[in-house]
C-alpha cells in the first residue's frame, strides 16, 4: 500500500513539475525571452529550460515550492555545477551560442502566484 501511494506522490509531483515549467516557459516568452529547449537531459543532468535573449544564454531552473524561501534552498551548489557542465555541452554542439553570455536563473512557482524570476541566482566561480 505505502509503494502505490509512493507511485501516486510521485507521478503527482511530476504532474505539477510539467506544469510549473510551462507556466515559466509561457511568462519567459510573454518577457521577450526565446525557448531554445526544455526538460533537456543530457549525460551531465537535466536542466529546466534554456532561454536566450539581448545576447545571454539563460539557464533556468524551476521549483514549485510553497515559499521562495524552500525553492531557494532547494538548490544545492553541487546541482549549479553540474548544469554548468551540461549547458557547455549543450553550446559545444551548437558553436553559434558560443558567443553568447551564460546565466543561471531560478525561477520559483509558488502557490496562487505568478513565477518569480530570481535572475542571476548562481555564478561560476572563476568566471
């Protein structure tokens, strides 16, 4: 019994992920942002939506929490590294987003809200 409730949170959770990206995919673009892709996995990991716009390649996660507090603590700095890796692998393979600047946002849904656009939430250190 607690395996289909786990099966039932997870595909719930799932659900409300989907969701929660569409929602930021359609406020992006209503910004003047142009969706380059989404849910894209690669072997580095997932990254939520990767946007561009005015010369930035804008890395976006997304969080549905119930407070900007949980979606700001919901991403380690290990997470931020690893999309780092996987949005160079993703501009390898696509050498005209070479010249563009790279940002990390976040973007958190929170209940009965419009997203909210934290821009420039992480940087690479170095950089």
């Amino acid at each position: 019994m607690a395996r289909v409730r786990e099966r039932i949170d997870r595909r719930r959770a799932e659900r409300l992920g989907r969701i929660a990206e569409w929602l930021c995919c359609l406020v992006l673009w209503l910004k003047g942002y142009r969706i380059l892709a989404t849910r894209l996995r690669l072997p580095m990991g997932e990254v939520d939506i990767i946007a561009a716009r005015r010369g930035v390649l804008v890395v976006v996660e997304v969080k549905a929490r119930r407070t900007l507090a949980q979606a700001l603590g919901a991403l380690p700095r290990t997470s931020w590294r690893r999309r780092h890796a996987a949005i160079s692998h993703f501009i390898a393979r696509r050498p005209h987003l070479a010249r563009l600047g790279i940002r990390f946002d976040l973007m958190a849904v929170l209940p009965r809200r419009l997203p909210r656009h934290i821009k420039d939430v992480w940087r690479v250190e170095g950089l």
